[in-house]
C-alpha cells in the first residue's frame, strides 16, 4: 500500500535570502513489516527513594516491545545483591520483594516505560539528625552544597540501597541482551588484600561456582580467606574495599562509537561503573598495567580465522578498541573503596558546633565489594543494552533481532 502524504518543512537561509517553506510531496509505503527501523526512546532508566524511605521506584524507558521479562530474572540480580557477603544486618531485616508495575504484560514488555518499587521494610522516618560528617561519605559535600548542618537527607539518597533499583534497571536490560545472545557476569576478584588469581572458564563454569561463593567469587574454596579477612577488619572496627571484574560475551562488533566524544563505549561504561558508590577507579582490559609496557606487548594482533575472517590472538583490549566493541570479549574492572561508617570512627567536626569530633559509629556494611559487583554487571548490562538499542533501533524485540542479523553481528 503507498500513501502520498505532504510535508512541509523549513529550508536554512542560503547566506542572501531569508529562510523558507516549502512543501515536497513524498510517498511513504506503509507494509506489515516495514523495511525501517525506527527506535523512538533510547534506553534510559531513572530511580527513585531513600535508604530507609518507604521504597525504591525504576522507571525503565525505550525496551523494545515482546522482549520476554520473566519476574525471576529481576528477583535474581536483586537477591544476588542483597545475599552477597560483607554486609550488615540491614541485609537480613530486607527481602527485597518487588513489583512491576507497568510495561510488561503476560511475561512480555510492551514498548511503554517499565516501573518497578521496591518496598524497603527497614522504613524509618524517624532517623535523627547527623551533625559530624564520616570521612569519605557523601556528608560533608551534601552538607555544603545544601547549605545545612544536617547530613541526614543527603545520606539517605547516596546510601547504596538505592542500587537496589539498578539492579532492577539492569535485571531488564540483562533480558534483552539475552534475547540476543549477549551476557553479561560480574565477579570479585580481590578482597581487601587476598586476591583470586585468574581461572579459565566457560561462562556456564564460572555461573556454577559463583553461586557456590558467599562473595561473588569464582574461587568458592578461599570463601574462608575472605570471610576471615572480613572479620578481622570488623573486630578492629575497620572496613575493607575489593575489585570486581564484569565481562560480556557474545557482543557483535559496533557497539559504541569512535565518531563523538559521547558515542565512546568504554568511557559509558566507566561513567556507570564510577556512578556506583564507594568505586574509585575503572579499567578496561589490561587497564593501567598497559601503560608501562611497549605498544609491541599490549596491542592484540589480527590473524586470520580457520573460518576465513580474522580473529586476534590476544585480548588485552578487553573488547574495546576506538570506543567500539572489536567483537572480542569485554572486560573492565572497577575498584572499590572501604565503606567510610567505621566502627572505630575517624576524625570530623561537629558541623552544629564547630567543633572536633570523632564521625559518628552507625550500622553500616564492613565491605561492598561483592554487592557492587552485582551492581557493577547490572551497570554494564544497561550501557551495552543502550548500545545495542543505538545501533540496531527497532520498536519490537524482532525487529532488532534483524537488525543484528543485517549487520552481520553473530
Ligand atoms: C548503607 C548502609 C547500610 C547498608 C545500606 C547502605 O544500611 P543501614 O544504614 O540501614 O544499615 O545496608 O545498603 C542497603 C540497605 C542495600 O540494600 O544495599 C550506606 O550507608 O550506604
């Protein structure tokens, strides 16, 4: 069917000449399948609530309608963050239950923004005032930049709980990029001073054993290091930091952009895993250590593939080259600091009085590397949804499922 519609549409003035209308006839044909693609909202998520306010809310906007949402993948990401060891009893009091409240029907979404809450049990409106900012916490930044004496409510917001709706946003994203054959895993590998060394595994191993360690590890054997570790630095009213590591197979070469400054996918990625509290540094393949080495060591050569295409042999890019995707492996790892509530508290001022005192001693997580690393997956699997809705639009799961097909992605 061809329809003949006009348009009108506004012409720039040519350097001597006030600009114009005109109006161009154009024919649209309109098919049951059309030959475009379109994508009306690229793939943002926004959230809501405080630490112990009544609930955290996602809003999740432009998935691709019939994209298959089971409730159990949400429950997943959120009871993996919420089980993960190193935290306080905070952890035990919540459940973490939640409810979808729009844009998924019968299993499926349907192209309308998803919303998503959360309910916190731990709900205290009553908490009091906080006078004397924790070194390292967002107090004494907030206190200064809201012109207040009271950290309370710049606490409550950039409390950590508030990943909790993250991992909601990413649980979604995760979805969809599993729909086309894109996954995404994050694990620890370091703990205060005891690190994992490396292990080869296929994804289907590395999703065994994680599930078999309290921190997220891939090593579930040094569970008791770690556990030990931890304790020690709780018993000293101390907290400890870690490493985590998010890789992501079966990317198609293309995510991201060399073309703009904004399009670059590593630096996406880094500004989400730096959004997430208490991380501190993020590198992506071989990171820092790259910079002491010559360019002969570091950059992955190209070989040809027994399939006749090319393949490198190396992967010390961590899958990205020119802010794009090279169709290698992605690996980026973010380092986390210690949680700043200690139970043997450091020096602050009393912001009220003026006067020294010591921060104040509050229930607080010993140390969130293993939560962030959820976090850190939930935040990788957005930015490579994002990605991937950029480069291959589509108002239905199908649609883009063309489109990577087209572009000659796997
Ligand atoms: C947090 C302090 C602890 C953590 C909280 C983040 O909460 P509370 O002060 O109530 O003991 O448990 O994290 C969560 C509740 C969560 O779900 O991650 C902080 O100050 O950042």
């Amino acid at each position: 069917m061809s329809l003949a519609v006009t348009v009108t549409i506004y012409e720039p003035a040519p350097p001597t000449t006030s600009g114009g209308l005109r109006s161009v006839m154009v024919t649209v044909t309109a098919r049951h399948n059309p030959p475009f693609v379109t994508c009306t909202d690229m793939l943002n998520y926004r959230t809501a609530g405080e630490s112990h306010g009544k609930a955290l809310v996602t809003i999740v906007e432009g998935l691709p309608a019939r994209v298959p949402v089971p409730e159990s993948a949400v429950a997943d990401m959120l009871s993996r963050r919420r089980r993960a060891g190193g935290r306080s009893r905070r952890m035990s009091m919540e459940d973490d239950s939640f409810e979808i409240l729009s844009g998924v029907r019968r299993g499926l979404t349907t192209g309308s923004p998803v919303a998503i809450i959360i309910r916190n049990r731990d709900n205290r409106s009553s908490l009091g005032p906080l006078h004397v900012p924790r070194p390292g916490h967002a107090d004494l930044a907030g206190m200064l930049k809201y012109g207040t004496d009271d950290a309370r409510d710049v606490a409550e917001r950039a409390s950590a709980r508030e990943t909790a709706a993250r991992c909601a946003a990413g649980a979604l994203a995760a979805c969809l990029l599993a729909e086309m054959d894109m996954h995404v895993f994050g694990h620890v590998v370091a703990i205060g001073r005891v690190r994992q060394s490396r292990r080869r595994l296929t994804l289907e191993q590395a999703l065994r054993l994680r599930s078999l360690s309290r921190f997220c590890t891939v090593r579930p054997e040094a569970d008791g290091a770690v556990a030990k570790a931890i304790a020690r630095a709780a018993a000293r009213g101390d907290t400890l930091g870690g490493v985590f590591e998010v890789k992501a197979v079966g990317l198609p070469p293309g995510l991201g952009g060399c073309m703009t400054a904004s399009g670059r996918l590593d630096a996406r990625l880094a500004a989400a895993l730096m959004a997430i509290p208490s991380v501190k540094g993020v590198e992506v393949g071989g990171g820092f250590a790259l910079a002491a080495l010559p360019g002969s060591r570091v950059h992955d050569e190209i070989v040809l593939s027994d399939e006749g295409g090319v393949a490198r042999s190396t992967n010390r890019s961590g899958g990205i080259e020119g802010g794009m995707t090279n169709g290698e492996m992605l690996v980026v790892r973010a380092a986390v600091k210690p949680v700043p509530t200690l139970g043997k508290p450091l020096r602050s001022v009393d912001m009220r009085t003026m006067k020294p005192s010591r921060a104040p001693v509050e229930r607080a997580d010993v140390c969130a590397a293993p939560a962030a690393s959820v976090v850190g997956e939930a935040a990788v699997a957005f930015e490579l949804a994002r990605a991937a809705r950029e480069r291959f639009g589509g108002d239905t799961l199908k649609q883009m499922q063309a489109a990577m097909r087209r572009s000659g992605g796997p």
